[in-house]
C-alpha cells in the first residue's frame, strides 16, 4: 500500500490541530498592552504546544521517509498517534485558562506522555514491518531522547500535583532535547 495517503491524511490532522489551538486565543477587549497580559497564560501554552505539534510533524514527516509500504498495523498505529496529538488543544486551553493549575497540567503531561507511546508504537510497527537492517532502524539507533523523554514526562506528572513549574520544567525540557534537528534519518537515506 503506498504511503501518500497516510502522509497526507496526518499532514491534515496536524494542520486541523494547529488552527483549533490558536482559535483557542481570543482577541482582547482593551487597546493597550495592560489589555493582553490576562492572555499570557494561554499565549505561553499555545507556543509550548504548537512546537510540540511541530516536533511531531517534523519527526513524522523524516520517519515516512524510510516507509517503503504501508500496512493495516502501519495505519493504525498512526491513527492512535493522532488520537492522542488531536487532544493537545483541549490541554493546552485547558492549562492556558487556569493559569497551568495543578491537575491540567497533570493532564497535560499525560497527553504528552501518551502521545510519546504513541509514536513509539508506531515506530515500532515501521520497524517489525521493514525489518532490523530498515532505513529507519539504522537510523535511529539506540534511540537515547526516546528512552529519556517519558522519564521526564513522569517526573513532571508527578511533580504537577505540588510543583507546577518544576512540570513545566519537565515539558519544556522535552520539547527542547527534540527542537534540535535530529539529522539521524536524512545521514542515513543521503548516504544510500
């Protein structure tokens, strides 16, 4: 099955997801600058969020680089993917109106930690399909971010429920460790 249709089915999701995020931020009442620091809060978790949505589209699109077919365990991994990606605008307005409270930043954590799973499930059903000497196993290795990131999504769930900022800490850490390119799976497909 060939993977066009996958690809540009996520690109849509992404795209659906990113636009529902920042109808989320709504146009202040006042005409000064006085006017948009209530906004703060909802600015700050909107950007967190849409570099997040970025990362994953980012990853995504170097990962189906290395997809020579499609199947069924394929698409349907990739659809638990996107399930857990198309909650992101829920947490993010919810942890933007309640100024990152405790329990929507827990919840938060857990959409990104399972979003984490998500795309390793689908890593890995890439990789049971293509097998062990695939573009994609090559290319990633031992995967060291992979491993790390939900070990500090845990912390910061759990850190949510008496430390919100050492949970955003967490999250933003993550975001940051996968902002740099990972050039990994462009090296391996130039060098073939």
């Amino acid at each position: 099955m060939n993977k066009n249709r996958l690809e540009a089915f996520s690109d849509g999701v992404l795209a659906i997801i990113i636009t529902i995020m920042v109808l989320e931020l709504k146009v202040p009442e006042g005409k000064d600058l006085e006017s948009l620091l209530p906004l703060f809060p909802k600015f700050l978790s909107y950007v967190m969020s849409f570099i997040y949505v970025g990362i994953y589209w980012n990853n995504h699109h170097h990962m189906m680089h290395t997809v020579k077919r499609v199947t069924g365990g394929i698409l349907w991994t990739n659809l638990h993917l996107l399930f857990w990606l198309s909650l992101f605008p829920f947490v993010t307005a919810w942890i933007g109106e309640n100024n990152f409270a405790p329990f929507p930043m827990t919840m938060y954590g857990i959409v990104l930690l399972m979003a984490a799973i998500a795309y390793f499930v689908l890593q890995s059903q890439i990789l049971k399909n293509h097998g062990p000497d695939s573009v994609l196993s090559k290319a990633i290795g031992s995967d060291l971010k992979g491993k790390i990131s939900p070990i500090l999504y845990l912390i910061g769930i759990i850190c949510a429920n008496f430390n919100t900022i050492i949970a955003g800490v967490m999250y933003i850490a993550v975001a940051l460790m996968w902002l740099i390119p990972d050039k990994r799976i462009e090296k391996i497909i130039d060098s073939q």
